[in-house]
C-alpha cells in the first residue's frame, strides 16, 4: 500500500515538473519579441500605471495551454483511460509493444520530466538570448569613444524667427502595415492617411517605397525610443531607483536644446508619465508641463472613474491636443508639443468608440483608426494660424510586439519605424536607400526646425537632410548594432552617471 502510495505521488509530482516545463516553453514563446535589455530595464524602472493587459492574456491563453498539454501526458500515461492497452506486434520479432499506457513513461516519470524541464529551460535562455546578454555585459566597446560626438546646447544656434515643434510619438507604428504596393506587408493597407502623409512631405525610407528607421538596440521599447529619438543615444541608462534625479540627466536632449532657447515645452500622453520613468526624463531635462493620466483626473479633464486600456484613448489626447497648441499659441515664445499616442499597443490595440470593423481583427481595426485620427488631426493643424510656423515630426517608437501580427512569411528582422516630417525648414538631399536609425532624428529634427551647429552629427545621430553618411551607413547596421549592445565605458562616465 505505501509503495503504491509512493509511486502515486512520484507519478503526480512528475506531471507538476511536465507542467513547469511547458510554462517554460510558452514562456520562451511570449518573450520572443521583446529584449532582455528592455524587461531589465522595466524591472528596475518604476511600473506604476502599467497595464497588465499582455500578462493576463499571457496567463489567459498560455494556463489552458499548458494544462493541456500536461493532461495529455497524463492521459497517455493513465491506465484508467486505456483498460484496453493500444498494442503492435513486430513483424520480426514478433515481440508485443505496448503503445498506450505508456508504462516506461510512468515508471520513470520524474528522470522524465526533470529532463523535459531542463530542456525547457535551455530553450527559455536561448529564447531570452541571456547568454549573448551576459556576453555583452563583459566585452567592451569602443563605438562611443569613435564616434559620439558630444552634444553642446551653447553651440547650437537657431534662426531669428523661431519655428514651433510637434514631436508625436506614435506607439508601434511600422511601415510594414501599409500594403504591398507601398512597401509593407498587407494586402490592405492599415495606415492610408499616414503613408499619404509621407509621399507628400519628407520621409526617410531604407527602400524605394515607404520605409523608415531601423529599432537599435536599448532603442527598441516606448521609453528607450523616446529617449533615443530625443537624444540621439541609446537608453543604456544605470537608474535603479535609488535616486529619482540621475535618470540621464547627464545627457544633452531635444528637450534641454529647446530650454535654451525659450521654448515653452509639453508633453502630453494617455497614460502615467511616472510609467518607465518618463516623467523623470522629461521633467530633467527642460519640459515646463506634463499632462497624463493622472493630470487629467485631477484637473476633471476626464472622470474620476475613466480608465481604458492604458488610461484615456487617443481619442481624448488628441482634442487635448487642440486645446493646448491654441494655448500655446497665445504665448509670446515659441512652444514645443511631444504627443505620445497609446491605442496601437499590442495586444489588440483599443478600439473606441469611433472605430470602424474594417478588418476582421481589432488590432487592425485599431491602427486604422488611430492613422485616421492622426490624419484629421494633421487637417486641423492646417486650419490653424500657427500651422505654417510649426515643424511637424511624426515617428514610430518601435515596431509591434504582438508576435502573431504580420502575414506569415514577413520578414521578423529590420522593420522599419515609420517616420514624417512636416513643414520642414530645409529640403533632404536623399530619402530613399537610407540605413538609420531613430537616433538619428535627434540632429534632424533640429535641422528641420532651422538649427545650426558645427557638422552633420549630435551624440550617435546623423543628420539625415544632409549627405553624411549614418554610423549604420558608414560602418554597417549589423556591426553597429553589436557594438551597441556592448558595455561602453565611455557611455558610463559620460552619460549614465556610474
């Protein structure tokens, strides 16, 4: 009797490690398309108002899955469900093989599945990319120590008549959602009115077609771009929250460069700026007023009990938007705007009320109406009497992280981030066939505000109206790439405050 309560027991805590084992599997699966440099940033930085929605649904698929697939071991090793044993003979030996229960399977059930389980687990780190992560820990490169050039605010000079910026950061946007014909990857196209937006004005593309800048890393999640885009350097950033003033504040940003200059500065988001440490970014480097999530409870902008998807939709931010440029626009100085969009963020994205089933999928159906929105919004700008004073930038921050989105067969490496520049004051001398990356709309967007300075590059950024070539044009996108993922001692003493 104990004997066969020994081996009961054994048998149930084997089925426990195969169940831990496809956690591991799913898991590996689901963290595919993020970075392990990103999911360490996150854990450092603060979380609050974060939303759970991709954990839950992480939990809401993966649980059944994972249970399901430890039933069916259980099931092919039960002698309840098979009475009858699924037998074969061979036809040499003519000896009897027992197919189902699978009898050796039970016996040794735990040898069995603690192997399953470290099997896993070499698949989760691989998955993860952990050892490549630990090998960039320990070597060092010296890609900063080449070719940063260091950002000086006092030697950059910008015209008499100031011209006006809207930075509108757009969650997840890539150019791979317009159609074939327009270089992406859908028969229909999800971004219409933005793609029209791009043939019309200036667009940096790395094809012939619509395209855009490549996500580098530790400038492929939404505050590592920001950052990025806004500073021309990577968020290779040593804040552990021990103290809320050193989040970059050694780095020379957009932001800082506007301050200088007398711009009134705001950032305007759906979400809690306290997210990721945006706030902290922000408000350390020049911006005079921030309005999110929690602002617009306090202010009785929106009710106390609204909450949708990460906050308040896109739908809100944009007519906030309206309120505040005319705001601005009373001012005597000029004014800087950074929107920063939400309803595109995986999974599914939001749908409001507006939305239109054009598609037969809400993520679809979500970016369409979000490009819609930007579109109008564009439209209004030009009813306005500030609009041909105002340098437009609209840039994508990474590409989407929903893994089960592009048709089957797209290419997964090197989607572009879509990107537009509105209003610009100096014409490109090449769009097309260009290898960059977010960084480098830092030094462009100063040049398509009217700023001067002494050469073609700021921090790790080119400028791309000029004919410089980008570090991925000069020394290649792949090594580029791996020299950034590097440690760099200079960036530390530099910019990270280590």
């Amino acid at each position: 009797m104990k004997e066969s309560l020994s081996k009961n027991k054994k048998y149930w805590i084997g089925l426990g490690i195969v169940f831990l084992g496809t956690v591991l599997l799913f898991a590996a699966y689901w963290i595919e398309p993020h970075t392990i440099e990103g999911i360490f940033f996150h854990l450092m930085v603060p979380a609050d108002g974060t939303n759970y929605q991709a954990v839950l649904i992480g939990i809401g698929i993966g649980f059944p899955v994972c249970l399901a697939l430890t039933g069916i071991v259980g099931l092919a090793t039960s002698e309840k469900v098979f009475k009858r044993p699924l037998e074969f003979k061979r036809k040499k030996t003519g000896k009897t093989v027992t197919v189902f229960p699978c009898r050796w399977l039970k016996e040794h059930i735990i040898k069995a599945s603690v192997c399953f389980l470290v099997l896993s687990a070499i698949i989760f780190v691989c998955f993860a990319e952990v050892p490549m992560y630990l090998y960039h820990r320990v070597v060092k490169s010296t890609v900063f120590d080449e070719y940063c050039v260091v950002t000086d605010a006092s030697k950059i000079t910008f015209p008499e008549n100031k011209k006006n910026l809207v930075y509108i950061v757009l969650e997840s946007v890539e150019t791979d959602y317009a159609d074939e014909q327009n270089g992406g990857e859908f028969s229909k196209n999800r971004i219409p009115r933005l793609t029209e937006l791009a043939k019309q004005n200036t667009s940096f593309s790395n094809t012939t077609l619509l395209g855009g800048a490549y996500a580098a890393p530790y400038a492929d999640w939404s505050t590592a771009s920001l950052v990025a885009q806004t500073s021309g350097l990577p968020c290779k950033t040593a804040y552990t929250g021990e103290n809320d003033d050193t989040f970059l504040e050694n780095v020379t940003t957009l932001y800082d460069i506007l301050d200088a200059q007398n711009y009134y500065q705001c950032l305007l988001m759906g979400f809690v700026s306290e997210f990721a440490a945006v706030d902290l970014y922000m408000n350390a480097h020049g911006t005079d007023e921030i309005f999110d999530y929690n602002s617009a409870i306090k202010t009785g902008y929106i009710p106390a009990d609204h909450k949708v998807f990460w906050g308040f939709e896109d739908r809100i931010l944009f007519e906030k938007a309206k309120e505040k440029l005319t705001e601005m626009s009373q001012k005597d100085t000029p004014f800087a705007l950074t929107m920063v969009t939400m309803d595109t963020h995986f999974f599914g994205g939001y749908e409001c009320p507006d939305c239109e089933d054009n598609f037969i999928d809400d993520y679809s159906n979500a970016i369409y109406c979000s490009d819609k929105r930007i579109g109008e919004f564009i439209d209004w700008m030009k009813t306005q009497p500030f609009y041909e004073d105002t340098v437009i930038v609209l840039c994508g921050d990474h590409p989407t992280m929903d893994p089960w989105y592009l048709p089957i067969g797209s290419e997964l490496d090197g989607r572009p981030l879509y990107n537009c520049i509105i209003n610009s004051s100096v014409e490109a001398k090449n769009t097309k066939n260009r290898e960059f990356t977010v960084m480098d709309m830092f030094p462009t967007t100063l040049t398509a505000l009217g700023a001067s300075w002494d050469g073609d590059r700021l921090a790790m950024g080119t400028d791309l109206f000029s004919d410089t070539p980008t570090l991925c044009e000069e020394i290649g996108t792949e090594r580029y790439f791996e020299e950034l993922l590097k440690r760099s001692e200079y960036f530390d003493k530099n910019f990270s405050g280590k």
